[in-house]
C-alpha cells in the first residue's frame, strides 16, 4: 500500500470504504488490510483481484476485509458489493463461502431445498434458468411482487447474499432439473 494511502487513514480522513485492488490474491498483503484496519476500524474494506487461490482469499477475509470481489465478475457485481458493504454487509462469493477439501473435493453438505416451500422450490428452478421476475410471475400466473417476496426468502433461507448465488447453488446441485 503506498505510503500516502496509510497517512490519509492516519489524518483521519473519513472514508465510506476502502477498496483494495491488485491482479490476483496472491499479490494482496495481509499486513495492509491488518494496518488499515487498525487504523480505521469503523471503515470497511473490500479487496478486488482475481481469485487463484480460494486459501488465500480466504485469509485476506480473516484478516479483516469485509468482502472479496474476484474481479472476473465485472463492474455491476462491483458495484453492488461495494453498496451492500458500505450499507454495513458483507460480498464473499459463493465460491469461497463453501471451503474444499484438499485435492479440490468439495464436502458434502446437506441439501437445503427442505426449506424452501413447493412454490421457491419453483422460483428458484426459473432463477437457475435466467428467468427475470417479471418472466418468473408470467410462468408461475403470480404477480411480479409475490416472486420477488419468495426469492427474498430463497436468499434467507439458503443463506446466500443474492438470486446469482442461489442460482449457482440450485445449478451446482443439479437441482433445478430435478425439483420436483
């Protein structure tokens, strides 16, 4: 981190996040975000850089960023990130929220559909097929607002942080061809 960056955060200068950049994780020092993070504990910090090694973005979570954004994934999705931990939340994708065994087998969880009622169960299978909410309430003859109060729900209960992740979930499982 450039010197210039630690004596603004030591003046005090107020910042709403910090967003930390670099090609890939590897290239992300963990003693900056631990410095920052001393020195501005109130203020949180997402790193961007793509992800080649799941471990070590995991370790830049532990050491104190509140968030890691593999920048494969674009300006909207940086965008929302940014929004959702300047709100005081918190962006991990899915990728890195479900830890691999060693030799990239991932574990065994649980199924959660159990959770979800007939109708998500349904929501969910159209938001695996790219379906907006409009198209979802078409096909399900609901209304635009029901769909979006299930895929409320469907992010809740399978304790994901947006409608991508659980249709990665859903599509990782195999699930939504078989949902019934």
């Amino acid at each position: 981190m450039p010197p210039s960056s630690r004596q603004l955060v030591r003046r005090g200068a107020g910042f709403e996040v910090i967003l930390l950049g670099a090609s890939t994780s590897a290239h992300i020092d963990l003693a900056d975000i631990a410095l920052l993070t001393a020195a501005a504990p109130e203020t949180p910090i997402l790193v961007a850089a793509e992800c080649d090694d799941a471990e070590g973005a995991r370790a830049i979570l532990r050491s104190g960023a509140r968030g890691f954004l593999p920048t494969s994934l674009g300006l909207k999705v940086l965008m929302g990130a940014l929004e959702r931990i300047r709100a005081g939340g918190t962006y991990v994708p899915l990728a890195l929220s479900e830890p691999t065994l060693s030799g990239a087998v991932e574990r065994e969880r649980p199924t959660p559909w159990p959770e979800l009622t007939r109708r998500q169960r349904d929501v969910l299978a159209l938001i695996s097929e790219g379906k907006s909410n409009k198209l979802i309430g078409d096909a399900l003859n609901t209304t635009e607002s029901t769909v979006k109060a299930h895929v409320k729900q469907i992010i809740k209960r399978l304790h994901v942080a947006n409608r991508t992740q659980a249709a990665l979930l859903a599509t990782r499982a195999n699930w939504a061809s078989a949902r019934h």
